[in-house]
C-alpha cells in the first residue's frame, strides 16, 4: 500500500526590496523576536526553579573568580562562550543533575534553560567538550568559588543561619570504578605502571618489555578466569602474578636510574605508579622469604595510612623505593593476607587508585566489624540546625550545607571534623558555637582537635565512645582518680601505683596494678575478671584527653544535650536529599580532586534549592495574616 503525500506549494519569493530590507536588519529581528519568546515564556513560568534564580541569584563574583579561564590579552577574537555562560551552564548541569552531553542538548532546545544560561533564542549554545573543559578548568582553579559565592548570598538573605548551630555526618560516594580481583588488580596497576613509562621514554620502555616476562605477568591468552579456579590453582595464580609484578618494578626502576636522568615531571608519575604497585603488594598479600633472605619492611605489613601518605616517592634518589631483590633460585612464597589483616587504605581498583573501602560500621562482634562496604569516598558534611518548633520567621530556616570535605573512603568519619572548622573559619570567617555529631567523633582526641582547631570557640556535642576490648567489670578508667601531676593513679579502694607505660595502641598511659597488692581488697570482684587472689595485674588505661571526655561525659548527662540531639535528624535529611535528588551518590570522574568539586557543586544545587524554599515558605507565611 502506497502512501501518497500532499504537495505543498512552493512560497511565492519576497520582493528583492523586503529581502534587502530584511537582510539588514535581520539580527534586530532575531533579536527581537528571541527578546519577545522569552517575556511571554517567563511571565507564564514565573514559579520555574530557573526563574526564581534569575532575579535572586548573582554570578558577579563567579564571572570574576573564573575570569582567567579565557586569556585577556594577545592575539585571537573575542571568546565565542563567555565565562558568565558557562559558569551559569556548569550550575544548571549540577542542578538538575545532567550529564554534560544532556546539558548541551538542554541548553540548545529547552528555551528556559538557554534563557538563564544567557543565549538567545537562535543562537548556538556550547558543545559539551567546550563544557568539560570549563568544567575541568573550575575543578583545578576555582573549586570553591561557586560554593562559596552561593552561601555568602545566602547568609546575606538569612543573617541568622551563621548563628545557628551545626551538624555533622558523612556517606559514601562510590567511585567510577569497579572493585577488582588482586590478580586483576595488580596486572591493571602494572599496565598503567608500563603505560606511564611509555609516555615518558619509549626506549627505556622497550627495554622493560624485552625482559619482562609478560605471560607471567599478564595471563596466557587462553587462560581461565579467576572464578574457575580451585584454592590451589588461584594461589599459584597470586605466586606468578605477584613475583611477575616485583620483577617489572625492578626492571622499570633500572630504567629510572639510567643515565641521563628523565626530568622531575616525567619521573613523577612513574614513581607514584611505582609505589602504588608496592602498596598493593604490601597491603593484600605476604612474602615468606627464605631464612638467608631479608626483606624490607614496606612490603611485610599492609599500610594504615592514605594513599596520598603511602606514596611517598623521592625523585632524587628512586633507588631509595626499590623494593627486595627477588632471588631466581630461592623465590619467596606468596600468601594472600586473610581480610582483617588486609591494609587498611587499600587500593580497590587501579582505575582510580585514589578510591578505598569504605566500611559503614553497624555491629561489632567478637572483635569483628561488619556494616556496608563501599569502594569510593568518604564524604563529610556540616549543616546548619533547624528549629524543632518554629515560632516565628527567624525560625523558619535551617538545613543549608555549610562546609562538605572529601576523603578516601577508608579514612575514618571523625577525621575530617577539624578541616572542616578550619575551612570555614578560612573561607567564611565563622565559628560555630556547637558541632553535634554521632559516636564516631565521641573520642577525647577528637574533641581536644576540635578545640585546636577553633581556639576553644566550639563545644564538640557527641555521645562518648565506647572503648574497644574493654573488661566486663564495673570499675573502668572513670572510676580511678588520677594525681594532679598525672604520676599517680588511685583505685576506688585507695590503692596509688606509680607504675605507668606509654601505650602502644592509644593516646595515652596504661597504669598497673600488681595482684600482690590486692589479694585482700573487697572490690576485687568488681575490678577484675580473675579469680581472687591471682597474681595477674590489672591494666588501666588513662587517656591523654581524659579532661575533655569527663567534660563530655558529664555534659551528656544534662538536659541540653538531649535537646542538642534532636538535631542530628536533620543530617540524614540533608545527606538523603544530596544522594537521591543532587547526584551526589556516584562519582562522575576519578581522582580525589574531581570527587571533591563534585560533591561541592551538589551542595550548591542544594543550597539552592534549599533557598528558594524557604523563600516561597516566608512569602506564604507572609500573605496569611492579610487573607484573615
């Protein structure tokens, strides 16, 4: 069946004089016409998120603060995109939470979105390169400035939110990378190791290549995937992957110390790659080297630091790094380290290697810790408190995103607190009078850096936290009394001891008690889980911040910490807003530079909202008393 289309005619051709005149003014009318859309479109859409922004929202400072993006002087034409586009487009895209591709096709066809970015109706909006490039150009130069501009609005709209008090939390944003199997692991992290030595020196990688054992190394082409194997068979796969690996980092090494040198700037990357290979090695497995043998400590224990501590390379002298020299006669045994021995900042995934398990702690067992594992970052977030019973307008507020910091994931939650006082402090010139957050920053040591970091301005409002491994008995540290002099500490019997060590596992001193000195105290079978009359002593620990927790435990105990308490529900909502509706769950790029900016800008996209909210709040709360 054949579908027969109607012919239309064809136009009848303007006169030449309309197609001069025309022709002439034809920017005008554009012009005009894209002038005239655009009032009738705001005037029926004056409630638009966009349109709100457009009349409260200043990007004076932003324009300003991302001015260098373009270069001012020299040869070439004026910019096609000016930055105060961009700077709006980059806003919009984290907004609404758009990828930069959806983002150019918004801009070019959504008539409200390309008014507020400021393009006319028939003009051509940004591509998304040109969008990345601004995008990655911010993240580097200028990571605070939208943030920061944005909030400074915000307090000048709302005086009473910098008086307000604060709360804090953190959450997870996963990484854009897929957690990987430690051959996996191992063989990406020495591909990007060779890949990097490419880039600086073809040679010198040539010559890796001709005695690297890249079977070993990589895998025949045929060979089975690692779920296919028995236990037996996976060992022997970490044995030969793992001595493949030492060997490539020697030979790459060798190469770093021909002469002449490479330049620092080349030399970098590879010794970060180098050392990150190491770290992998010394977090996930062990080598049992042969008696005759010595091996050096970097690679006996996993690492319980950053990876930005762990990698630790010295451009000067990168033979300082090099791992043991492994014996072709008497190769070491390689075993793979059980999970509770593993490194505690391991590298998850040599895609971004910045990224680390973050374990979200929800039960402790028998000394084991179970929860939820996530392998990205660990985001920190201060807000500012709502009111639990508005009364009035000053009330009506609350919940703005005050400071966020972001982390490796395995870093713990109560580490970032004092960065993020210090940020404000910096940035905002603020000092809140109060942080409330949860158990994990509970510690003495935290609330002692707390009062560091803002000259004892703010009062760290949490619930203690609870010691690991302590007795089952009913007299514990808070029960002891400790000398004005902190040499002596008396039992609640009476009993002083002099006797103190420094701990090796805290911040603080372990005070003995010998069981010759209390075979006949009645309380024994309160302080002690032995029987009577052991000749065991009884170990406590006294912490250095021992002030600051009796300062908080007796505070906790009081009515205003209650009432403060109530507060950290607003946390979770702010932090349920940012992952579900900001795009603030999953990373977009790699690195810890990038997972920062982004987590910065979902915070704007909040803030914003946030504050158009309460503006349509207080204009309602406004209008009620006239319409009675």
């Amino acid at each position: 069946m054949r579908i027969v289309m109607p012919t239309c005619p064809c136009p009848q051709p303007l006169p030449a004089f309309v197609n001069t005149i025309l022709m002439a003014y034809w920017t005008f009318i554009l012009d005009w016409c894209s002038q005239q859309i655009y009032a009738h479109l705001i005037h029926r859409d004056s409630q638009h998120l966009l349109v709100r922004l457009q009349t409260r929202l200043k990007f004076t400072a932003v324009e300003a603060a991302c001015a260098a993006f373009h270069h001012a002087d020299g040869a070439g034409a004026p910019p096609t995109h000016p930055t105060a586009q961009l700077a709006r487009a980059l806003l919009v895209g984290h907004l609404y939470d758009w990828s930069l591709r959806q983002l150019e096709w918004q801009i070019r066809y959504n008539l409200v979105v390309k008014w507020f970015v400021g393009y006319p109706i028939f003009a051509d909006g940004p591509d998304h390169a040109t969008l990345e490039r601004f995008e990655l150009w911010v993240a580097e130069h200028q990571p605070r400035a939208i943030f920061d501009d944005v909030l400074r609005q915000i307090d000048a709209i709302f005086p009473h939110e910098r008086a307000r008090d604060q709360v804090g939390d953190t959450y997870a944003l996963r990484a854009d990378a897929a957690k990987e199997s430690l051959v996996h692991l191992i063989r990406h992290a020495c591909r990007r190791l060779l890949t990097v030595l490419h880039s600086a020196d073809v040679e010198r990688h040539a010559c890796v290549i001709a005695a690297l054992d890249r079977t070993a190394l990589f895998g025949a082409p045929n060979e089975h995937r690692d779920w296919y194997l028995t236990d037996a068979q996976h060992a022997a796969r970490v044995q030969t992957t793992v001595l493949a690996a030492l060997d490539c980092t020697r030979l790459v090494r060798a190469q770093l110390a021909v002469v002449p040198p490479l330049p620092n700037d080349l030399t970098g990357p590879i010794l970060d790659w180098l050392d990150r290979v190491d770290k992998i090695i010394a977090d996930e497995v062990i080598l049992a080297f042969p008696e005759s043998q010595a091996i050096s400590a970097p690679l006996t224990a996993p690492s319980t630091t950053p990876v930005d501590a762990a990698l630790t390379s010295s451009l000067e002298t990168p033979s300082a790094l090099s791992p043991p020299t492994v014996s072709a006669t008497a190769p070491p045994t390689v075993t793979e380290r059980p999970a509770p021995v593993k490194g505690a900042y391991r590298i998850g995934s040599a895609t971004d290697p910045d990224a680390t398990y973050r374990v979200h702690t929800h039960t402790r067992q028998a000394g084991k810790t179970a929860g939820k594992t996530d392998l990205g970052y660990n985001v920190s977030v201060l807000v500012s408190a709502d009111a639990i019973d508005p009364v009035d307008s000053d009330a009506l507020g609350g919940a703005f995103i005050r400071e966020v910091h972001v982390d490796t994931g395995a870093q713990p939650d109560a580490v970032a607190l004092p960065d993020l006082l210090v940020s404000q402090r910096q940035f905002h010139d603020l000092i809140p009078s109060k942080v409330i957050y949860d158990t994990a920053a509970g510690s003495g040591k935290t609330r002692h850096l707390v009062a560091l970091a803002t000259d004892l301005r703010t009062q760290l409002v949490a619930r203690l936290s609870a010691p690991l491994g302590r007795r089952t008995t009913d007299f514990g540290p808070e029960h002891f009394t400790l000398s004005a002099n902190g040499a002596a500490l008396t039992c609640p019997h009476g009993l002083t001891t002099y006797i103190a060590y420094r701990s090796g596992s805290g911040d603080g001193r372990d005070f003995r008690f010998l069981g010759s000195s209390c075979v006949d105290c009645p309380l024994w079978s309160q302080c002690r889980t032995q029987p009577v009359g052991s000749r065991a002593m009884r170990q406590v620990f006294i912490s250095d911040y021992r002030d600051q927790i009796t300062a908080a435990r007796a505070y906790n105990a009081t009515l205003p910490f209650k009432q403060d308490m109530k507060h950290r529900a607003v946390v979770e909502r702010v932090i349920a807003a940012l992952v579900r509706y900001n795009g603030a769950r999953h990373a977009r790029r790699r690195g810890l530079t990038f997972a920062d900016f982004q987590v910065r800008m979902n915070a704007t996209a909040y803030n914003l909202k946030r504050w158009m909210r309460l503006l349509a709040l207080r204009e309602l709360a406004a209008k009620k008393p006239a319409s009675t």
